[in-house]
C-alpha cells in the first residue's frame, strides 16, 4: 500500500514537471544547495489549519530536504521545476512525503501515519522563497 501510494506521488510529481523551467542566472554552488523560508498553514488531525512560518535546507548535491520542523528526507525527484522528497517510516512511525515548485515556490509538505497511509497527521501547504543572505 506504501508502495502505491508513493508510485503515485511520484506519477504526480511527474507530470507536474511538464511546465516548462527558466534558465537561472545563479551560481552552481547556489543552486545545489539553499534555504528556504516560508509562510503558510498547517493542519495537524482533526485541528482547522494555522498560519506557520518555516524554515528548509534543499542540498541538491546530497539529495536532502531538510528542516520544516518535520526532519530530514531524501528527495526522489529533481527537475528544473519541481524537487520532490519524500522518506520512508522513520523511528517515531511517519512518514514524510512534499513537493517544491521551482518558479512559484508552492510547498506542499505532509506527515503521514505508518499504521494508515491515507491519513494526514501533519499537512503544511507554504509558499516558500529563497532566505534572505546573513551579512
């Protein structure tokens, strides 16, 4: 069922890659690695959504999404307009599974039980944009 379900994310993450990428003008050293920071809601079981703020690390170079206050993840799928992660069931019995558009930064991030795959214990729907340099 894991299985499936994953094959189907993936699937969507796919044809989401269909819009077509503009070039960037930065650096490879930028694009392999960046955070993010974003703004949204979260729903957590059964709650209303809630506004958040979040933080992410995206390290194309080592394949990882990390932060969002939901841990690390590998990601599965990397194109110019999309970079999908998602995680297999980790200690505390989740699994993480999200998706970043490239040109808009719409972040979809979900916490899902490892007992019953379709239900959502965490759903964050972000808009996300590069964090701003530390001087």
């Amino acid at each position: 069922m894991v299985r499936t379900m994953l094959a189907k994310s993936i699937l969507v993450l796919a044809v989401i890659t269909a819009s077509a990428a503009q070039p960037s003008n930065d650096s490879p050293a930028a694009r392999q690695r960046f955070l993010l920071t974003c703004i949204g809601t979260m729903r957590t079981a059964g709650a209303p959504p809630m506004p958040i703020t979040a933080n992410g690390l995206v390290d194309l170079g080592s394949k990882r999404v990390a932060g969002f206050g939901v841990g690390s993840a590998p990601i599965l799928v990397a194109t110019e307009a999309v970079i999908g992660f998602g995680s297999a069931v980790s200690a505390e019995g989740n699994r993480v599974e999200g998706s970043l558009d490239r040109q808009t930064g719409k972040t979809r991030i979900v916490v899902r039980a490892a007992s019953d795959p379709a239900e959502e214990l965490i759903a964050m729907d972000l808009d996300c944009r590069p964090a701003p340099p530390i001087s």
